[in-house]
C-alpha cells in the first residue's frame, strides 16, 4: 500500500474516532474520555509518520536524479512528480494540512525544474494530462498551461466546474485565475536559481 492509500484510510479512522470522542466532549466519562485521547494521539502520530515518509521519497528521488541519464532520470522525475501530486492533494482533502502540502509543492516545484533542465523539458508532464485522477491532471497543467494552453485550459474548466472543494476543483480554478490575468503558468513563478 503507498503512502497516499494509508493517509486516506488514516483520514478515515480519524473520522471514525471523531464520531467516537464527540459525544464523550460532554460526557462525566473520564475514563472514556482519555481512552479516546490516547486513540487519537496514536493517530497523530501515525500520520506524521506517513507524512515524513513521503516526503522523504520525493527528497530522494530528487537527490538520485541529480544528474539523471536520459529518459531514465525524467521517468522517474514523472513518477516522482504524480506521486507528490497525489500526496499533497490527499494531504488537503483529508486532513486540510496545508504546512505538509506546501512543503510538498516545493518538491514538485523542484522536480518541474530538474525536468525543464532535460532534453524534453518540462514538457514531459504532458503524459499526465490524461492521468485518471483529477488532481495529478490539474497539478500537471499548472505547470504546462503556459506550454499547451489548448489541450491544459479545457482539463482545468472541467476541474474548476466541479465545484466539490477538493484541492483539484481550487487549483484549478487559481491556475485558471492567474493564466487569464496574466498568462502564465507556475512555472513562471519559480526562482530557478
């Protein structure tokens, strides 16, 4: 199981133990009352566990592709960039942790820039346009927009028209925002120093 899959079943657990804890807020329990405390402390630190373990595989494959070779180094830049589009959307959709979403943009930031330096670019996103999630094909388009804007626009609208407030449905809508003020894409907003 990756580590998108376990933070998903954790948010579930969460709210199972919130189902669980709510009703003893009120309650003289006090027994109950710490039990559930100490479940849910559990569960903290289960998801900070997950958290650094994903984090630490996109700072690991960033390291390994220093100086990657050829397609090898940008297939697994790609994989590395769908698995860290994954984890940050499951990151705000479960647990509305924006501090660990944000440190993982960074990474897709800097994976986006180890692949602008390739022969294909940043470009090679392109694949995951048709991803079957929508949060991979958003963040993907966030970046390529610029590039492609025919086939990027319509996936982004298409997110953005959902309107169910997962991280797909306001990214795109953000992305669409700044492309129509002022054509750009994330990408332009990185300091590629």
């Amino acid at each position: 199981m990756d580590v998108n899959q376990s933070i998903m079943q954790l948010g579930a657990r969460l709210d199972a133990w919130w189902d669980r804890f709510c009703p003893l807020i009120d309650s003289d329990d006090r027994v109950a009352q710490a039990k559930a405390l100490l479940s849910g402390f559990e569960i903290a630190k289960e998801f900070d566990r997950l958290k650094t373990d994903g984090l630490a595989a996109i700072q690991t494959l960033l390291d390994d592709c220093n100086a990657p070779s050829g397609d090898k180094g940008g297939k697994s830049l790609i994989g590395g960039f769908e698995f860290g589009a994954r984890l940050a959307n499951t990151l705000h959709d479960e647990f509305l942790d924006t501090d660990a979403e944000t440190k993982v943009m960074r990474l897709l930031d800097a994976i986006v820039i180890a692949l602008n330096g390739m022969a294909s670019g940043r470009a090679a996103l392109g694949v995951l346009l048709d991803h079957p999630d929508p949060g991979v094909r958003v963040l993907a388009g966030a970046y390529l927009i610029d590039l492609m804007p025919e086939s990027v626009v319509p996936i982004l609208r298409a997110a953005e028209e959902n309107k169910d407030a997962s991280s797909a449905s306001l990214r795109a809508h953000w992305v669409l925002l700044a492309w129509e003020r002022e054509r750009k894409s994330r990408f332009n907003y990185l300091d590629r120093v």
